[in-house]
C-alpha cells in the first residue's frame, strides 16, 4: 500500500535524526513555499493572505497562514500541536573512561525508551555543536551517517536467565562502543572536529554539544500488502509531517491555521521552548497584534479557537491484548484515534469530540476511541498543557501504532493519509 504521503513521510523521518534537523528541515520546506521568517526579538508585521513561520532554540517552531482578510469579529485560530523529539540516547558532556581497549561515551537516556530495542543496533550520531571562535558564540548541526556505533548486548552464555526477563541498567548497560583504543591519539573528539569542519577551529573551542544516539536503518515498508511501516521516531514526527503537510496544502480563509510543533515533549515539556514555555502564548497574542488587533482581541480569538493535540496512539497489541480495555481497541490502518481520560490526562471531551467527528465525516474518514485500562496509568501529551495555559478547546488524536519508544516502531500505510485529510479540513474552515 505504498503512497506518495507515506514516501514524503519517510523522507522526512529520515532526513530529521534530532528535533533540531527536523526544524531545519521544515524551515526549509516553508521557505520553498514563500514563507516568511519571522524573529521573536524583532517586530512583527503580518498581512492577510500569507505563510508565517517562528522557530525557538532550533528544536521547536510554530508555522501559521492568516486569513484572506481581517476581521476580529469572526478571527480564531485553529491549531494543530506535535512534538519534534524521540526518546534516545543522548550523550554526557565528557567522554567515558576507557575500559579494557574500548573507547565509548557515557550516555543519558532521553525521554522513556525501551532500552531493550536499542541492543545490538547499528547507531548513527547527530546533533548540534556549539564552538566559540574569536570571541564569537557560534553553532552547527551535524549528522555522523556513515560510521556506526553499537550498544552490545551480553551473550546469553554469561546471563543464563536474560530470556526469563532482561534486566538493564540504564548507567552501566546502555553505553554504546564508538571503537578501539590504539594509542594513535585519534579520539571521538577529533572524530567531530572533522565533521564539524569550520576551518580554524580546534578542539579546545569546542564549548558545548547536543548530540544524540539514533537508530540507522532508514524507514521502510512492512508486511504482506505493504500495509505497515516500519522506522524510528515515528513517534511523533508522523504527526508533525501530518500537521505541516496539511498546512502547506491549504489556502487561506476566514481562519488563522497554526502548527506548532515542540521539543522536549519527551522529557515533560518543562523547557523554555516545550509546550508549557509562553513560546505558543506569545506567539498567538503577537499574531494579534501584527495582525492589527489588540489584546481584548486575542483573548475573543482564544475562545473561538480549537486546537487539536496530535501524538501517536497505542493500537491493539495481539501478542498482549490484556494490556488493553476490552472495547477499547484501536487498530492500525482504521483511522485516527480519538485518545480520552477521565483525569484528563488527554485534553478531549464530549465538545472537541464531536467536532472532530464532524472533520473527519466531511473528509470521508473513519475514526476510533481510545480509552485505557483503569489498572493501568496514562501517558499524556502537550494537549493538557496548552489547553491549561491557554484556556483553549483541545483534543487529543493520534494514529495507532505498536512498538511506542522502542528504537524502531511499527504503524499503518494508510493512516497518515486520513490524518492529513482531517487537518486539511480543520485548515480550510
């Protein structure tokens, strides 16, 4: 069931192994669609009729198209919310000492991994470094492709019960091997220097670094019919392509259409540019104001406003259907899953509900509820955060999928059409 969206999708994933190359990645898309960059510390003029983008900190950005024309009596926005990051393994900020011969880099686990399914994987690198030369703070995004690096798991020979139930500690099990020491005095450092190559700078102006462990092998097809997909971070740049992808096909109408699209949402959003930070705040109210508005009339807007919480949702397991509530069962390629929780956990209520049945009726697409087992907690999403920064009607949605925050995860090639035609529908109002 290959699809130009599913193609576009892996692209994207591909192309994205850190929130930051994600953002870089979408910037770049929005310019090649004429759209304008805007600066948080600059002033704003904004016109009826065009595409609008604002990043924070490389790993977060909000994109927006305004109206046709401008009028506060009927302006709202409509909003649909992601996350750029994944869990993985992100390196400590001095290497690790050598044991026996071999070189490695301790490693903090970012976000909630299942550090199983990063065994014996084939491990890229990338990130950002930030150096200072002259004088000067400077920073550039790498990505290490073609060495690859690896977490070795340990022989079953010396753990006889690993099969009964594999315990790993996530300091001492976890760190991956970048290669041998042979007293040639070439390190892992000389190693980014390299690929960081900005001519005069040496490793003592090396000042700080982002850099992250990733999984590899590109996304591919799955199954018989080719009706899965296979690949990493599905969890959540699926819905971030969807989101922007939605955005980017539509025109302007009676309505401000918005994707913001956070780091750290893996982490808890607590940053100054996750989901909890004024980054969304700040931008809607600027988007008032630089439309001509003032504040009386953003916070009409936020009224009418809805927003629509996009992250990936749990679909049936059939290796442990007891782990799901018995009517509550998402399947894969049967449509977006409508995510609720009676502690509000997800954002969603009988309001925002019914009107995102009602997108997905006029985009002709099936839909489905989730609800968990009470025995066993909720995740959560962005979609309560803004929802009570903001005061705005929200909804929680994703695509179902197996194998959330293992290394590789496992979703449908259908899904992410039906997606993209939901927020499609929310973007022409």
């Amino acid at each position: 069931m290959r699809n130009n969206d599913i193609d576009s999708l892996f692209s994207f994933i591909d192309s994205s192994p850190t929130p930051y190359h994600a953002v870089e990645n979408m910037v770049q898309t929005l310019k090649d669609q004429n759209g304008i960059e805007l600066n948080e510390s600059e002033d704003w003029e904004c016109e009826a009729d065009n595409l609008y983008y604002v990043t924070r900190n490389d790993g977060s950005i909000i994109a927006f198209r305004t109206p046709k024309t401008i009028d506060f009596n009927n302006v709202a926005y409509n909003m649909v919310a992601a996350h750029t990051d994944s869990p993985c393994l992100k390196l400590k900020p001095v290497k690790k000492d050598v044991t026996g011969n071999y070189i490695q880099w301790g490693v903090a686990i970012y976000g909630g991994a299942l550090l199983n399914s990063w065994l014996d994987r084939d491990l890229n690198v990338s990130g950002r470094i930030n150096y200072i030369q002259q004088g000067e703070l400077h920073q550039k995004l790498i990505s290490i492709r073609d060495l690859f690096f690896r977490v070795p798991q340990l022989a079953i020979h010396l753990d006889r019960e690993a099969n009964a139930g594999l315990k790993l500690n996530s300091e001492t099990n976890m760190v991956p091997v970048l290669g041998l020491n042979n007293d040639d005095e070439y390190s892992f450092e000389d190693l980014l220097l390299e690929r960081l190559d900005v001519e005069g700078v040496e490793a003592k102006d090396i000042s700080a670094m982002d850099l992250y462990f990733h999984e590899s092998q590109p996304c591919s097809y799955g199954g018989m019919k080719q009706e899965f997909i296979f690949g990493p971070r599905i969890d959540n740049l699926a819905m971030t392509h969807a989101s922007y992808e939605a955005l980017l096909a539509g025109r302007s109408n009676t309505k401000v259409s918005l994707i913001a699209s956070f780091d750290h949402e893996e982490i808890g959003s607590s940053s100054p540019h996750g989901a909890s930070s004024n980054f969304l705040n700040s931008v809607l109210e600027r988007i008032t104001i630089a439309l001509g508005g003032n504040r009386e009339e953003f916070l009409k807007a936020l009224n009418r406003s809805y927003l629509v919480s996009a992250d990936m949702a749990h679909a049936l397991h059939p290796n442990y259907e007891d782990r799901h509530d018995g009517v509550h069962r998402p399947l894969i390629n049967q449509g977006p899953v409508i995510k609720m929780n009676a502690r509000m956990r997800f954002a969603t209520d009988s309001q925002t509900t019914s009107r995102f049945v009602l997108l997905c009726r006029q985009a002709g697409v099936p839909y489905q509820m989730f609800a968990g087992r009470n025995d066993i907690p909720s995740g959560s999403t962005v979609g309560p955060l803004i929802a009570t920064k903001l005061g705005v009607s929200t909804i929680d949605v994703g695509n179902a999928q197996l194998g959330m925050h293992s290394a590789r995860e496992m979703a449908g090639s259908l899904d992410h059409s039906m997606m993209i035609k939901v927020f499609s529908e929310l973007f022409a109002e």
